[in-house]
C-alpha cells in the first residue's frame, strides 16, 4: 500500500493518482453519456436546455470542491504533523458544513432558476425546458455537493480506489437510469434529470454512510467542535477551486449568450458538446491534481523539501506528455466525436466539428495551469492558487470572448478559449518560479 510519506517515483506517483484520474474522468463520462440520450433522443432544443442550465447548477454544487481541496489541503497537513485526532475533527467539520451549505444552495437555485435563464436569453420551450431540468437536479443538490467535495476526500483519507468505485457506482448509476428512463420509458429531458439527480444521490450518501462508520482509512466523521478558524482556513485555502469553478460557469453563461447571438440555440448545442468531451479530456488533469495535491500537502508539512520538488517536477513532464495526446486526439476525433451527439444535423455537425478541431488547441495549455492552481492550493496558499484560477477561468476568458467574436465572428468564440489558456499559461509560469524560494521547491 502507498503511503503518502512514501518516496514518489514516476510510477509510485502514477499508481496513487490514477484512481484519482479514472474517478473524475468517469463523472465526465457520465455527464456526457446523459447529453447523448438527451440529444438522440429528447431532441436538439432539450439537448440546447440541458447545456443551458447546466452552468447554473454547477455553479452552486461546486462549492464541495471548495471544501473538498482546502479541507483536503489542511487534513493531509495535519496529518503530516502526527496529529490524527485534528485531522478527524477537521474531516469532520468540513463535511457537515458542505452538507449544510448544500441545503441552502438548493434553496436559492430555486428562486434563482427561472430569472436566470431569461436574463440569459432563454424564451419559449427553451426556458421551459432548462427550469423543468434544472429543477429535478435541485432536489439532490446536497448530495452534489458532498460528491465534488469526498471526491477529493477520498485521496486525503488514503483511499483513492475506494472513490473510485463509489463514482464507478454513481457513473453506472446514471447511465443505466438514462437507458431506462429516456431511451426504454421515453421520459425526455425530465427522465434524464431524475437519472442525474439519483446518480448524485449515490455519489454523496455513500461516502457520508462509508466515513460515519468504523473503516480502514485514515478518517472517520466523528463529533467535533465549531472551529470557525479552522472553517475560513478551509475556504480561503478552497477558494481558488470555488473561484474555477464558478467562473467556468460564469464563463459559460457567457458564451451562451454570445452563440445565442452569433448562431442560435446550435451554436449553444455545438457549445454543450465541446464543454462534454472537454470535461472528459480536463479530468485528466484535475483528477492527477486531485491525486497528487495530499502527497504535496504531506511532504510541504513534513518539510521534505526535496521531495516537493520532485514532485513538481515530475508532475510537469506528466502532464506535458499528457497535453500533447490530448490535442493529439482532439484534432483526430473532433468530426467522430461531433457526430456521436449531432450526427443527425448536418448543419450542426459541420460547426461542432469545426469548433472541436480548434477548441482543441487549448488542451495544450490547459494542464499546466491547472495544476499549478492546484499545488499552491495543496501548499496551503489559498491566495495565489485563486489569483491563476481567477486570471484564467474569468478574466482571460471574458475579455477573449467579448473581443474576438468582433474581429472573427463565430471562429472568434473558439479561438478565445485558446487565447485564454494560452495567457492562463504564462501567468501560472510567473507565480510559480516568483513563489519557488518561499516554499523551497
């Protein structure tokens, strides 16, 4: 069994990681399987709702995240220092805190839900369609919030095979519900809802069942005192995930808006498939970031500076090698993966492939960024981890996407998320060789 006060060679890194990897790439999958029913068999205008709204409700479930990698970062520190009783109280507090958190997100997605999607621009089946879905996968938005955040958990708890599994059960979950429920029983868009909603249910009670009980990792829920220090320690440190996430919905929003202009509801269509093979692309380099960030943790709080660096450095000749077969298969398989969603659209089909090829482009850039958001995060520096995901999920994108579509129309919206990444790259480079001697990597 690897533990993380282990020495880390490429292979001992890649085989703590991997399930990391696997479990966010099957939540991508997943989420993709539930467009493909929906597109094939609900329809392009339901297809258009779901990638409407859907940057909406995430917004409010990525909170878990937040909790997930700042708690994660403090537990594995704590950890690190030898106090395991800390370390469980810690746990502790920041899962029933995204538990609450979850409820009253839930509450105010639903008097959020409709004003939200007509500010945006949705009107007529449009609109009915992204609240009728919208408000199904509210009901179970606690337990989406309690999923993002173990997702993360599990690794900090010495046990990522076991959330892989639990996200494996979650992923099969869904997918045989959308089966049964869109494509068997014909309950369109709302059946595809239910199934996300049920899938989430799985991904969230679970883990919450698993860690109340005696187990095996190094965590276990148990009483614990309101430590509100310890709580904005949490958030702060967890901000730059919470700032990602947030601003990629935001971002999202906007684009919509933006192909609601430049193309209708097929340029949002063309925009949902890219957003669902990128999730499966990106979890790549969330789920080794994921993975690795309480290895970093640890040794950053064990003072094992040598190791830290070693870790930095053999996570950047990863997730190079790791970029470059993903553009690689994103230029291959852009017309093949366009038309698994749209093929029945020729008109569609021709703009999504197009998109995809250069859309492609930014996996190049994006890993890099990624994951340097990420090690600050698992060093416990909140601040500059929030500063790379604000730049690159908000700032880089908006701007991109306001100006390029007035010099390149429709080509402008694809190529801004190239340009964003690419300038997202440069400013993550700058914080880490400024940031090098502080935390001796």
């Amino acid at each position: 069994m690897i533990q993380l006060s282990d020495h880390f060679t490429y292979g001992r890194l890649l085989r703590f990681t991997f399930p990391s990897i696997i479990m966010l790439v099957f939540t991508s999958i997943y989420g993709v399987v539930d467009g493909f029913f929906v597109s094939n068999f609900a329809g392009k205008t339901p297809f258009a709702a779901v990638n409407f709204i859907m940057p909406l409700l995430m917004m409010l479930g990525c909170t878990g995240f937040m909790f997930g990698a700042g708690g994660g970062a403090l537990i594995a520190r704590t950890l690190g220092l030898g106090d395991g009783k800390k370390a469980n109280e810690l746990f502790s507090l920041v899962v029933f805190s995204a538990a609450v958190s979850g409820v009253a997100l839930a509450l105010l997605g639903f008097a959020l839900l409709r004003p939200a999607a007509v500010l945006m621009g949705a009107e007529g089946q449009l609109l009915s369609d992204s609240v009728a879905y919208g408000r199904i996968i509210l009901l179970a938005l606690p337990f989406y919030v309690l999923q993002y955040e173990f997702q993360c958990l599990f690794a900090t708890a010495g046990k990522p095979k076991l959330g892989l599994y639990v996200t494996a059960a979650a992923g099969i979950t869904n997918m045989a519900l959308d089966a049964l429920f869109v494509a068997l029983f014909r309950w369109g868009l709302e059946g595809a809802a239910a199934a996300t909603a049920l899938s989430q249910l799985v991904g969230g009670a679970v883990p919450l069942f698993y860690f109340a009980r005696p187990n095996g990792s190094l965590l276990r829920l148990t009483a614990c005192p309101f430590d509100g220090k310890a709580l904005l320690k949490t958030c702060s440190n967890g901000s730059s995930e919470l700032m990602s996430n947030i601003s990629m919905s935001l971002v999202s929003m906007l684009y919509n808006v933006q192909l609601m202009k430049y193309a209708g509801e097929d340029g949002v269509s063309a925009y949902g498939v890219l957003m669902y093979v990128s999730f499966i692309f990106q979890a790549v380099f969330i789920g080794y970031s994921v993975g690795a960030a309480p290895v970093i943790s640890y040794h950053y709080g064990a003072g094992n500076h040598e190791e830290l660096k070693g870790l930095l450095c053999k996570s950047g000749v990863l997730v190079g090698a790791a970029s470059a077969v993903m553009f690689a298969a994103g230029e291959t398989l852009a017309r093949p993966l366009a038309a698994l969603f749209v093929g029945y659209d020729a008109g569609l089909l021709s703009m999504t492939a197009r998109a995809f090829a250069i859309f492609s482009v930014s996996f190049l850039f994006s890993g890099f960024s990624i994951f340097c958001s990420s090690f600050f995060t698992a060093l416990n520096d909140g601040l500059t981890s929030a500063l790379i995901s604000f730049l690159r999920t908000l700032v880089f994108q908006c701007a991109a996407v306001l100006i390029f579509p007035l010099l390149w129309e429709l080509d402008g919206i694809w190529w801004s998320i190239v340009a964003a990444e690419g300038l997202a790259l440069a400013a993550a480079g700058l914080f880490l060789a400024g940031k090098r001697k502080a935390y001796h990597y």
